[in-house]
C-alpha cells in the first residue's frame, strides 16, 4: 500500500513571496490532517478534513494560510505572504475515518523562509 | 489550557531498557498515542492506550494511568536504530461537528543509543 505523498520535500523562498504544498493521502482514506512541526517541537494541528469538508481549523493562521481538498483526495495548503516565522517541516497525515486513532504521516515539507 | 510534558533528552545503551514518561493536562481526554520520528522522517504509530493498563507490542510497551494523568513508553532491549525523536499525544475528543478528534503532541524525546 502506497504511502502519503508529499511534495516539494524542501522548499526555500524569502519572506513575503508565497509558497503552495501538495499532499495525497492513502487511498481509501477519508480524514486528512496538515500539521506545522517546528524544529524542536511535537507536530501542531493546522487544519483537518473529512472528505472535502473542514472539521478543525481552529490553529490555522487564516489571515496568511489557506488550505483545499477538492474532490476529497488530495489537498493544497498555501502560504501568502510567508513569515519567518512559518520556518518549519509540514507534515500531512491520512486516517481511514475521522475517529481512527492511528495516523499515518508523510515524510513532510521543510520550508525555509529567508 | 492544553500541556504535554516529557524530557526532553534520554540516553541509554544498547541492550538496556528506558522508559519515556509522559504527563498530560487537557480539556477532554479519549486516549494516548506514542510516535516515533528519526530525523528528517515522519512520525510513525507506535502505540495507543485507552484503558488505563500496559500494551505490549515487541520491544515496545505502553502504559496508561487516567487516573494520575500519565502514561510511559518502555522500549526493552535498545538497538541503534531506536535512535530517534518519541512523541507522546493525546487524543481529545470533541463532541460538536459530528465528533471527531485530534492529536495534541507533546515536544518530544530525543533517545540517543550508544553502543
């Protein structure tokens, strides 16, 4: 079973330009989470999807992040304009429903924002 | 307000048992997950605790006191592929929007294995 692909893997702009990640979870799998991990840090919820609808997007900074799952497969989650501050891997995960306990990550985006 | 607390740093050689402790203090509760990431990897399952008792998987087992707010990750017979970052996480249940839940991860164990 294939897993969740991510992509870019790095990502390298300066402050104020704009950046878009790309994710496609496991097939079959109907919740999808996008996660900010700061170095040093445990991985922090941005924003979760059950299919194509949001459930949770309580810690997404909306005035600078965006995030879409057209379709309920794969997603999108942009950043404009980009801080130094949003200097971090991001990491997107998939479960089979939204209350399966187990989630499955993929290898993640590291931004680094100059 | 939401806390996880786990050292930060354990060293161990291999061979040795470690165990990784974990404290929490959160809104709702539904269970304990244990991650573990190597560097410049994604986080992996390890395990999940519910009930409060120990889960053994391998090498690998976890325990879960509700009661105290606190649970442990043990790893038993350390090889050097242990190495890496583990994530204690809670599961917090939240009862709107048809219920779902969502992991709140701890900062993190750096377990470095020497030989």
């Amino acid at each position: 079973e294939a897993g969740v692909a991510q992509s870019p893997r790095y990502k390298i702009i300066e402050k104020r330009q704009s950046v878009a990640f790309w994710c496609n979870p496991i097939s079959g799998h109907a919740t999808l989470y996008w996660y900010q991990q700061i170095l040093g840090q445990g991985p922090k919820l941005l924003i979760q999807f059950q299919n194509n609808g949001v459930v949770d997007d309580s810690q997404l900074p909306k005035d600078r992040f965006s995030a879409e799952r057209l379709k309920g497969v794969d997603s999108t989650l942009k950043i404009q304009p980009a801080k130094l501050e949003d200097s971090a891997v991001y990491l997107c995960a998939s479960s089979f429903y939204q209350t399966s306990y187990e989630q499955y990550f993929g290898p993640g985006t590291r931004l680094t924002v100059t | 307000g939401q806390s996880l607390e786990q050292p930060s740093e354990v060293t161990a050689v291999e061979g040795a048992i470690v165990q990784i402790n974990c404290t929490y203090q959160t809104s709702g509760f539904y269970g304990l997950s244990w991650y573990q990431q190597h560097d410049g990897g994604a986080p992996t399952f390890l395990s999940y605790n519910a009930l409060d008792g120990l889960e053994e998987t391998g090498r690998f087992s976890s325990f879960l006191s509700r009661s105290d707010s606190y649970g442990y990750l043990l790893l038993q017979e350390l090889q050097m592929k242990d190495s890496a970052s583990y994530f204690c996480a809670v599961r917090d249940e939240a009862m709107f929007s048809g219920g779902y839940n969502k992991l709140i991860f701890g900062a993190g164990t750096r377990l470095a294995v020497h030989p």
